[in-house]
C-alpha cells in the first residue's frame, strides 16, 4: 500500500500564509468550490492589513464568515507558530465550526471541561475551538490576571458571530441569586436596601417589586450599593460554590457593579465586561470579530474595548452574496383591516401542514409565547431549542415552533424555514439588557440596539445565495417601530431595499386570499418574483454612508470605565464631560446615562457633593434614571407649536404613516383600568402629544400632576390618574387634595397659564367633604370618547396620500371638524364633578 503522508513528509514544503493560498492548497468538501467573491476580497485586505490588533470582518448572514475565520485563523498559525483561539457563542456553534474545519483539513481541536488544554494548541499545531464562556470565567484554564497559573499567550483570536456575543460576554461577570432557588440570601440581599428606596420614594416600586406584583427591574442606587459593600461581599464569600465561576471576578471589583432587583433575582454585574482580566485576550496581538452586516459596531468598542480606529476600518464587501432572498411583508402597515394574529396562525398552520414546509415564530419572551401556544409548538429553554432546530433541520417536522429570544444562534436553511414570524420588538433578555432598554427607552444607543436584534430576527430563515424565505413581522410596536424614518435609517442597507420592496408588495395586497397567494409566489419559485426581488436588490443596495464619529460615546464610556478601574477617578470624570459636552451631543437618554456614571464614579472616589451635582444633572435629562436624593430644580415644558404643526411634524417622521397608527394602538391599550398606575399614566402622556399637544409625566416626591398637558392660548391640563378605582367609589377629599396641590405647583412653575384641574375617575361623583365641583372628571367613558375621536383624526390623516409639504394643511382642516382640536377639548370630553 502507498504510504501517502510518507510522500508528503519527504517533499520540501513550503507552508502558506497567504489565508488564500492555504485555501486553495486545502481538499475541497463537496459543495465548496471555490470562495464567493465577498471572502476573496476581504482575506485579500486582511492579509494586507494583518498586523492591526483589532479587525472587524463584516459579511452578510450565511455568507460564509465561519470559513474566512478559519482561514484567517490557519494563516495565523502557519505564520507565528503561536497558538490560535477561535471562539463561538454556542456548543451547538462551536460543533459546526469543527464540522467544517474537519472538512477542509483544517486542523482543529475542542475545548474539553474538566481536562487539561490539548498539547496540539498549545504548541502551535492545531487551532482550538471553544465558546466565549470558555476563555471568559473566573477559573479559566487560560488564566486570570493575577491568577495562580501563568496565562496562555496566543497569537491571535478569532471571535465569531461576535455581534451576538456581547450578552454571552457580560454573563461571565454576572452573578444572580435566584429567589426560587435561594430565597434567604435574596431576602437578605434585598433587604439591605428597602431603606434606599424609601429615601427615593420608590418603596412602593421595590415591595411590589419583591412581592413579584411588578415585573420590571429596578435598579439599587448606587451610594446605598457603595454603602453595603462589605456586608454583600461577606454575604456572598460562603456561597462560593454557587457561583465559582463569577465571583473570582467581582470580588474585589463590587463596586465597578450595577445592583439590580426583579422579582426572580437579585444581580450584580459589572458596569462593562472586565475583559482586562484575561490577558489570554487583553494581550493577543491579533483579535478579529467576525461579525454579520450590522450597521452599527459600537458595541464592539464598548464591550471588548476595541480601538475604536481600527473598528472604523471594518472589512467588507460591496458583494451580495450570502444574501438571502426575502419576501418581508408587515400585515399591520396593510391598507385593510383583519385580524393580524388569526390570520397569521393560520398561515402558519398552511405553511406546515398543507404546503409541508418548515414555519417558525420568534418572540421577545416566554411571556409573549404563550399567546402562541395553541397553534405552535412552544420550545422552551436551550436543549429543547436545539432539538426543535435539529428536527426542522433534517426535515422531520415543519413545525410550527415557536422559539423566545432567540434572534440569533440558530440556522434554518432551506426548507427548514420558508415561514419566519417575528412579533414584537426584541427587549432583550436579562435583566440588565431590560433596564437598559427601560432607561434608554427612545434614544438613538437603544434603536441600533433593537436594529440589530431585529436583522439578527430576520436572518434565522434564508441562509445565504440560493436560499429563500417569507418574513412576516407582527405586533404594533415592531410595526411602528419599522416606519418611522429615524429608525429604518439604521438598518442595513440590504434589509432596507427588502423592506421597501415588502412595502410596495403589501399596498397591492387587497385581502387574505391575496395575501396567501402572494407568499406561494416565494413557495413555489414564481419567476416574476425572483427576477423582481433580484433586481430590486441590487438597485437598493447602496455603499453605507457612516458617521465619523459613531463610535464616540462608546469610546468614551469604556475609556471612563478603564480609567474607573485603574483608580484615575478624576480623569475617568473629565473623559465623561467631554463626551456628553462635546460638539456632536449625545441624544438626552445616552447623556443622562453618562453622567450617571460619572455621579456612580465621584460618589465611589468619596466626591459625594460632586456625586448629587451629576446625578441631579443626570435625571433632568434623563426620568427613568435614578431619582437624586435632591431633586434638580424643574425646567418647564416648551410652550407647544400650533396642533395642526405638532401632529403634522409626528407623521413626518414616518416613512409609512400607518405605523404611526400602530404606536398609537400600542400606547391606548393601556389606557384601562387593569393597567398599571406607571403604565396608564405614560399612556395619557402620549395620548397627548399624538394629538399635539405638549405633555409631560412629572409628580417628583408628591410635587406637581401626575400629567400635565400644555394647549396653545396658555392653558394647562392639571391631571391626576384614578384609573384603578372601582366605579362605585366617588373622588375623596385626600384626592382632592392632591389635585389642588398639584394646581398650585404649575401657577407657580407656569405663570400667565390658565390651569384646568382634571381628575381621570371612573365617575364624576365626589364626596360633599372633597368640595371637588370646580374641578373636571375625565370618565372611563369620556376617555374612550377621546381616544375612538383622536383615532379618527389620526387614521384621515395616515391615510391621506398627499405629499408632506401638504400635510400641515390639511391636518389643519381636518382638525377644524373635529372635536379634538384643542379649544374644544374641554368642552368635549370633561364634566363637572358634583356631590355624591
């Protein structure tokens, strides 16, 4: 027999480094020929470029990122000899990542837990192949900084998917006690700061909070956080075996922490990821971030402290291969009305049953599932998720499958996905990516977010050229999302031109049966499609023209953290100052946040008059913040623009004014009695300014209405919201009370203003001691009222097709008629209390 590696060993070879090269010597798996255009070209300007320590290559979904990593990552190791990390978010991932290696000869090995680092990694022979949690934990067999064993140096990393690896990242220091399974340490956690939330009145927030009433997060201010320091570090030293793998790193950096509590747990978790701590990554020569098309990488800056210089290099190509051919309808932005979640159950249930193909809906949470559960398979959690995708995969199911926060990570190729529902805008999953999106609800830093998320959603289905799939987006908020101009702006180009396309495709859509008809035109491969959707795209498709300055901010927040941590308090202050007091200012949310970093910084250097000065700066720019312990002076609220202008103005913004409708369902469905007190009340603030009026949510520590509308002539709606009261309960003296408070507080803050006081009451019956009769009722009915008329006003309008620069004018004639209009409000929709 021929000894084959024989022949091999005695012939002189010379080993590539060219990552082209080394393809082209490699053996050849069936279905790969050659490489696309699009990895040519950027293996090509990488090789060039190769020395730089941060690299980011963007490539569309399925457009072949997992090989040009491992070639990138081979060239490295034929060059240096060095050992060569490639990282993944998912077991699942890291297992197609050593499929394909094998494939094409590359050699690979696994990381195996418990067992010692392969020899053939660490002398430079073998790449390995490990999950993000792998490197970054606070045992880590690469080493820790100032950890027992020497680290591992390797001459370079390759993060894949690393758009998605940002939330895997921080869970490596994040640690959370769980209040089913330890309930006494949570208590006692908890407990230690029911104080700090009185201090803020917010006791009510944190009991209902604890008692499981109030699903949301709050966060533990930080001067009562950096108060208990040394009781939670001693609370937390025994349960070391809980949480082995997080508190090595925390230990001694609790006050570089974010507190936060919801109902099911209590977590610590740093400000940024302390990446610094493993110089296995913090001092590899070459770090490369395989990343999809996202249009905004600054959450690589932020989280792997990337040099923002380098990011702004990003390899890419103007090549559309590995984009997927998409049919991306939104049936809420459809010019007829049905009943949006039957009719796509039902499509769903054609899709897998009739036409026998895969279907798959994504939803933000387990919560949002449920809605499903009686025409999908619900797959909760992870090994139930990887077998749903597994049986989709190799075709022994279509579904359909309903999956919960899981825009990324899973591949459905071909057949395993023709049908791709998304509903609802993707939050985020833990708790700390909640109250983020919470406390920066509306900012441009929370939109990129929910951008990528979004493109990460619609990327599941169709993976790569050749692939196809229908996308059907659902839910009022993703719809409303999508059509306002601000936000389409910042997806890719690529999803832009489907968008769009999908825009066009559904105004010709006139009923269900149109409807179904259209998405077989996908199914079944009609060449109109095809050739439409082909040519379509490469029309739209356009070089991205990115701002210069994108990365700013997020250099500045990690640069102030690295500082933070090293003891430069002062400098990691001035850094924050410049950012949010420079030439390009930060939306008010992004600016609120960074300066209540700076106040979490001065407080923890012992600056605490500096601290309250922040934070009080902080929370005027920002409400959902941490209340300062002394409020800020109150700035009031600009005297509004003409109605006609200020509701013209919000249809503007829109490229599809039908999503303006849509946010403006969104916002009146918690206009109702099982509403929370915090729900109800931001929806009466934004009930006001869809029908242009000024409006605002103040009540800061009993001081001021819980909503103040401001008309033009300069009248003031004071109101306060009894939206929980039963209908048999007439308005108190107390609560009399509070509105008269309340009518003071705005003749002092809006002198030369008018104040009507407005009480939102099931009833206008008041108790004779509450001597309410010069005050007005806004009734469940009449609220109604108001809420079915401005619906009208605003359906004319997004309806309309005239152009914007005739918007303005017929808004106003429109708003002539109408019993909206702000003179007639008063008139229309509040009566008089009178005597029980």
């Amino acid at each position: 027999m021929v000894d084959f590696n024989r022949l091999r060993n005695q012939k002189k070879r010379v080993t590539p480094t060219d990552p082209l090269e080394v393809f082209r010597r490699l053996p050849k798996p069936p279905g790969i020929n050659d490489l696309y255009t699009s990895q040519a070209e950027v293996l090509e300007s990488w090789f060039g470029d190769r020395t730089q320590r941060d690299m980011v290559v963007k490539l569309h979904t399925g457009g072949g990122k997992t090989l040009v990593g491992l070639l990138m990552a081979q060239s490295t190791l034929n060059e240096t000899k060095e050992p060569v990390l490639y990282l993944a978010p998912t077991r699942q991932l890291v297992n197609q990542t050593m499929e394909k290696a094998k494939a094409l000869g590359i050699p690979v090995v696994p990381y195996k837990s418990g067992r010692p680092l392969d020899d053939d990694f660490v002398n430079g022979k073998a790449i390995m192949v490990a999950t993000y949690k792998a490197l970054f934990n606070g045992r880590s067999k690469f080493g820790v900084r100032g950890g027992p064993g020497a680290p591992i140096r390797v001459g370079a990393i390759v993060l894949d998917d690393a758009h998605v690896a940002f939330s895997v990242v921080r869970e490596s220091f994040t640690l959370e006690v769980s209040s089913a399974n330890d309930r006494e340490c949570y208590d006692e956690l908890t407990g230690l700061f029911r104080k700090a939330f009185r201090d803020i009145d917010r006791l009510g927030t944190f009991d209902d909070t604890i008692s499981g009433l109030n699903w949301g997060v709050i966060e533990v201010p930080y001067w009562a956080w950096h108060e208990q320091l040394d009781v939670v570090r001693e609370l937390l030293r025994g349960q070391v075996d809980k949480y082995g793998l997080q508190w090595p790193l925390l230990r001694d950096n609790l006050h570089l922490c974010h507190a936060l509590i919801s109902p099911h747990t209590f977590t610590i978790t740093a400000a940024l990821p302390l990446v610094h701590a493993f110089p296995t990554f913090s001092d590899a020569p070459r770090r490369i971030y395989m990343s999809a098309t996202i249009a905004d990488d600054s959450e690589i800056v932020r989280t792997f402290d990337a040099d923002p210089q380098l990011v702004d290099k990003a390899l890419s190509s103007r090549s559309l291969a590995g984009v997927s051919e998409r049919m991306i309808l939104i049936p809420d932005l459809m010019p007829f009305k049905f009943q949006v979640p039957v009719a796509t159950k039902k499509l769903l249930e054609w899709t897998a049953n009739t036409r026998e193909l895969g279907a798959v809906v994504l939803v933000p949470s387990n919560r949002a599932a449920e809605n499903w559960e009686d025409s999908a398979t619900f797959a909760e959690g992870s090994d139930q998720v990887e077998a749903e995708v597994e049986s989709l995969q190799a075709r022994r199911s279509n579904g359909p499958f309903v999956f919960a926060n899981r825009y990324d990570g899973i591949d459905l190729p071909g057949d395993s996905c023709r049908l791709l529902v998304m509903e609802g805008l993707p939050s985020g999953a833990s708790d700390y990516e909640l109250l983020r999106a919470a406390t920066l609800y509306g900012g441009v830093t929370i939109n990129r977010m929910l951008a990528q998320r979004i493109e990460q959603g619609i990327g599941r289905g169709g993976r790569g050229s050749g692939d196809h799939c229908v996308v059907v987006l659902v839910g009022s908020d993703l719809a409303g999302w999508i059509a306002k101009d601000a936000n389409f702006r910042l997806l890719t180009s690529a999803t832009r031109a489907q968008l769009d396309m999908g825009s066009t495709v559904s105004k010709e859509v006139k009923d269900l049966k149109e409807l179904a008809k259209t998405i077989s035109m996908s199914y079944d491969r009609d060449p109109n499609w095809v050739e439409y959707h082909a040519e379509t795209l490469a029309e739209g498709v356009e070089s991205e023209r990115l701002n210069p300055n994108r990365f700013d901010l997020a250099a500045a927040e990690r640069k102030a953290f690295n500082l933070w941590a090293d003891g430069y308090h002062d400098k990691a202050i001035a850094r924050l100052d410049k950012a949010v007091n420079g030439t390009e200012l930060p939306d008010k949310q992004t600016r609120g946040w960074l300066l209540q970093l700076a106040g979490r910084i001065a407080h923890q250097w012992g600056q605490l008059e500096r601290s309250d000065e922040l934070q009080r700066e902080a929370f005027g720019n920002n409400r959902n913040l941490l209340r300062p312990k002394i409020l800020p002076p109150y700035r009031p609220i600009p005297t509004p623009n003409a109605q006609a202008v200020a509701i013209s103005n919000q249809l503007l913004g829109y490229r599809m004014r039908r999503g303006l409708l849509q946010r403006f369902e969104q916002t009146v469905v918690q206009l109702n009695q099982n509403a929370t007190a915090n729900q109800f009340e931001q929806a009466l603030m934004e009930l006001g300014q869809f029908i242009g009026l000024a409006a605002e949510r103040h009540d800061a520590g009993g001081q001021g209405p819980d909503v103040l509308w401001l008309l033009p002539q300069n009248v003031g709606f004071v109101i306060e919201a009894k939206s929980r009261k039963k209908e048999e309960n007439a308005l108190t003296k107390d609560e009399h009370g509070q509105l008269l408070i309340a009518q003071e507080w705005f003749v002092r803050n809006y002198p030369g203003y008018v104040a009507v006081r407005i009480s939102v009451h099931p009833t206008n019956k008041a108790t004779r001691a509450a001597s309410a009769t010069g005050s007005y009722a806004l009734t469940n009915e009449k609220l109604a009222a108001l809420v079915a008329d401005s619906r009208s006003l605003l359906t004319k309008l997004c309806e309309s097709q005239l152009a914007d620069e005739s918007l303005e004018a017929e808004c106003a004639r429109v708003l002539e008629q109408s019993s909206v209009r702000a003179d007639k409000l008063a008139q229309g929709y509040l009566v008089h209390f009178v005597e029980e």
